[in-house]
C-alpha cells in the first residue's frame, strides 16, 4: 500500500466520520462502541485494500458497513440475540440537531414533528432518515438496510402518509420545507 492510497482512506475517513457518527448513534446510542465500530470498518478496508474507485456509493457503502459492524457488536455484546432480534434492537431516534429550525417560537413545531417522527414504526423511521437527513437515494437505502428497492420506497411513503396523517397540513409542509432547505 503506497503514501497516496493511507491519505485517501484517511481524508474519506475524516470526510465521513460525523455522518457515520450520528448514523451509528441513531442505530444504537452507544458513543464508545459506535466509535469503535467505526474504527473497526476502516480498518477492515484498510487491511483489504479496498479500491474506493469501484465503489459506486461510497456513503451508502459506508453507511451499510457501519449498521452491519455495530449489528456484529450488538450479537456479540448480547450473544442471546439472533440478528432479527438486534435488527429490531435499533431505535433510531431523531433529535433537535438532526434539522435546523431558526427561531425559537418554533420549539413547540420540533416536538411536534420529533414526535411524530419518533412514533413512526423503525423500518420507516430509518429510511426516511437515510433518505431526507443523509441525502441517500432509494437504491442506497436499500443495499443499507438490506431490504429491497420497492420495500424503501414503500416504508419511506408509508412514513410520510403517516406523518401526513398525524401533523397538521401546516405543520406536514413546514417539516419538508425543513427537509428540502437543509444547508
């Protein structure tokens, strides 16, 4: 392995980190094993060479590794689990940071829809995080959450109906403003 190839995992490393940080928090909570986990994946690609020229998604590849890496360490942690019991384990909770709401006469809209994004049922609740907070498009989503194409269409849909259906129309158009006017 040459200079070149160790700054290039190294500067994909630093580009990524925060997104793959709060991807893992939201997977499981832990700071010190989503780190971990984290370090864990690198230096998995590292000691494989991994050739990030063939890699046609790097966040989704990265993302996918990282739940799969923290999903190990949770068997691990609790080897009475099966990978079922600590997919659904997950619980992916969205907080204030996760969007930027500018005034402060708006908290009663955040927990308005912090709530609402939080009672959607896991499945939906992570893929309308991948899709609206990490910008990742549906094929992505799917190598990620190990679930077809059509399957991340449909819980993304299902989340935004039921979002739909629990916020007011002012509040439902105020959120995806929020989504489609991050910076």
């Amino acid at each position: 392995m040459d200079l070149n190839y160790h700054q290039l995992h190294s500067s994909i490393f630093k580009y990524h980190f925060d997104s793959l940080f709060n991807y893992g928090i939201k997977i499981c909570g832990d700071e010190e094993l989503v780190k971990d986990c984290i370090q864990e994946l690198f230096f998995r690609m590292w000691k494989n060479n991994i050739d990030f020229s063939t890699v046609t998604y790097l966040k989704a590849y990265l993302f996918k590794g990282l739940r799969r890496q923290i999903l190990n360490s949770l068997e691990l942690k609790y080897n009475r689990l099966d990978r079922t019991e600590v997919e659904d384990y997950i619980s992916l909770e969205f907080s204030p940071e996760d969007y930027f709401i500018k005034n402060q006469d708006e908290e009663e809209l955040r927990s308005q829809i912090l709530h609402a994004l939080n009672n959607l049922p896991p499945k939906q609740r992570e893929a309308i995080y991948l899709r609206y907070f990490e910008e990742l498009e549906y094929d992505e989503i799917a190598e990620i959450m190990h679930i077809n194409y059509q399957s991340v269409k449909n819980n993304v849909h299902r989340g935004l109906d039921t979002l739909r259906d629990s916020l007011s129309i002012i509040l439902f158009l105020q959120l995806f403003w929020i989504f489609f006017n991050k910076n």
